[in-house]
C-alpha cells in the first residue's frame, strides 16, 4: 500500500508541535484482514487515532495498549494479534511477549493475522539555558545536536540579541515557548545570577542547574528563600552543574552538563525496561 501523505504530514506537524504520538503500522498479513501490509495510524497518549486507519476493532484495542505502552517508555514494538487457536497452537498466550513480538488475540471471525509495528515519537525535551557567557552558547549549541530542544534566556540587555519571542521576569528574558520547559541550566557566570535563577525557578523546570560553585550557589539559595521561594523548590537546584569530570574549559563544562542532562532523561526510560524484563 501506498503511504498516505496525508499521515506524514499530520505527523510532521504534531512534531513540529512538540506533540508526542505513536505511529501504528501494519507490517504483515496473513488471511482476511481489514488492513493490509503498509496501512498507518497516528495515535496521540489519550489513546485517540488522530490520522490514518489500520482495520476495524479486532486489532485496535491491542494496538491502542501498545502504543500507549510505546509513549510511557519510549520503546518500539512489534506486535502480532492472531486468532486464538492459532496462539494455542503455537504455544502462545494473549499478552505474551516472545523473541520481541507481543501478541493479543484477534476474536474476529476474518480469523486473520496481522503484524503491527508501533515506534513512538516523543518531543525533544525543552531545554532552557540562561545566560549569555562562552559556557551558555557552548551548552546550546552541543545540546540541540544531542536531541534537546534549546530556547535561550539572558539579561534585559541581551534580550534584543535572541531569536525567539521571549518575556521579561525580573529584568531577564525567558523563552515564550509552547513546551514546557523540562530542563533549565543557568550559565550567567556573575552576570545577573539571581535574576536568572528566580527565573528559571519560575519557568516550571523540572530540573534546574547552576554553574557555578557550591559556596557561592548557598548564598544565592538564602536570598531567594529570602524573596519568599519554597525550600523543596530550592533544594531542587543542582550546583554546580554537570557530572565531575574536571572540566575546565566551556567546551568541557557544556560537555559535562549535557552528560548530565542525558543520564537524568534516560533514567526513567531505564526504569520502565527494567519494569518489563
């Protein structure tokens, strides 16, 4: 079957979105089936199809549980939904997962296979960096190729310098971007520190970062507690930011921080593989 523009396109633009989705694709059939082999669906978390058309309800329910599964961990696979004495006689019970297949049971009297690979597409996470020092341009620059999205925060007198539409809080420019922010990392090195943390604080990260030493990061935490920040919130900022690998230059500290940044995005994605082995 001829891939369906149409779908390609609603999926670049979910992308383009920051949108995540699943895309459904049928890879094999065997027997009657509704679909056959290069049909595609587009399916968004709540677990509505938002484009395309893989067959009627005999493979959807199955499909919609993986790629619901597919969102949550961020894994690929493959799944085969086969009348159920064919899944006797082969040994295998609905839900099963074997050699990489998952299988479910197709209760249609079309009594067909089909195959259906699931890939999901999650956004890149948002990454928010404040600042304008070697270190900052360094950091954005090497974490939008390690798959980050990056939208830049610096100080009122810079904010004519940024690319994207941004909002002043306390004298510093944030991005005005759609997507959450999941990651902040503040890189002002002496150049509007506080600002920059009581924003980043307020752009909702879920992760903030500072570079800079332990001592100097205390005495910026006591003020901001000072202004009224929650302490759990506070305790939240990581300092000094990045893994020790005795970087010195801004090429090795951005190298150290987006080290970190990926441990901390792979961390729940390991804990949803462990989960299921």
């Amino acid at each position: 079957m001829t891939i369906v523009p149409d779908i390609l396109e609603l999926a670049r633009n979910l992308q383009a979105r920051g949108e995540a989705f699943a895309m459904a694709t049928v890879v094999r059939t065997v027997a009657a089936t509704a679909a056959k082999a290069g049909a595609k669906a587009l399916i968004g978390p709540g677990g509505a199809i938002s484009g395309g058309w893989i067959g009627g309800g005999c493979a959807r329910a199955a499909v919609l549980k993986a790629a619901a599964a597919a969102l949550q961990d961020g894994q690929p696979r493959l799944l085969s939904v086969q009348p159920a004495d064919v899944l006797a006689a082969r040994g295998v019970t609905p839900r099963e997962a074997r050699d990489g297949v998952e299988f479910a049971t197709n209760a249609c009297p079309s009594r067909g296979t089909m195959d259906i690979f699931v890939e999901p597409f999650l956004p890149r996470p948002h990454l928010a960096v404040f600042g304008a020092s070697p270190v900052a341009s360094a950091l954005a620059e090497l974490a939008a190729r390690m798959g980050f999205f990056v939208t830049a925060a610096a100080p009122r007198a810079e904010h004519e310098k940024l690319p994207a539409a941004h909002a002043l809080v306390d004298g510093f420019a944030i991005p005005a971007a759609a997507r959450p922010v999941r990651f902040a990392v503040v890189a002002t090195q002496g150049s509007g520190d506080l600002a920059a943390l009581t924003a980043a604080l307020q752009c909702g990260a879920a992760l903030v970062a500072f570079v800079g030493s332990r001592q100097k990061a205390a005495v910026l935490k006591e003020k901001l507690a000072q202004a009224g920040n929650a302490p759990a919130r506070l305790d939240a900022i990581q300092a000094p930011a990045g893994l020790d690998l005795g970087a010195i230059t801004p090429d090795e500290i951005a190298l150290s921080i987006v080290a970190s940044l990926i441990a901390e995005r792979r961390r729940g994605q390991r804990r949803e593989e462990k989960a299921r082995k």
